[in-house]
C-alpha cells in the first residue's frame, strides 16, 4: 500500500483514570510522557514541524477528549 497520501498523525493520548501523565505519540512510534497539557500540545506542535522538514506529507495533530473522540488540533500559520 502507498502511504504518499496519508498524512503523518501526531497523537495526544489523555491521562488515563487516575493517572496524570499526558502521552504524545510520533510517527514511527515514539512516545514521550508530560506531566501537563499545555507541555504534551506544545512538544506535539513543535514535533509537526520537525516531521515535516524535507518531506511533502502534511502533519496532523489529534488530540484525544475525555470522552474518547479525537480533536485535530490547528497549528499556527508561522509553523
């Protein structure tokens, strides 16, 4: 299958029941914990740009709600 279409997708996991930890995930699978939100967006924004340096695939950032859906969040103009 060609993934040429696809974009990557940066995954922001909400802290499980109990637990504190936010999760960011990157294409390829590396995941990196934050001990808050506001930490787990920036590193996420920051990393779409990095991802994308060099290559034509656009980057989305998901960013899960408590309820358990999925929120894309917008990156600034100037990333």
């Amino acid at each position: 299958m060609n993934d040429e279409g696809r974009p990557f997708r940066i995954f922001i996991f909400y802290p499980g029941i109990n637990e504190r930890i936010w999760r960011v995930v990157l294409p390829g699978g590396a995941k990196h914990l934050f001990p808050t939100e506001g930490r787990a967006v920036e590193f996420a924004l920051s990393s779409a740009s990095t991802v994308t340096t060099g290559r034509m695939r656009r980057v989305e950032v998901l960013k899960e709600t408590l309820s358990g859906g999925w929120m894309v969040l917008a990156r600034p103009a100037a990333m």
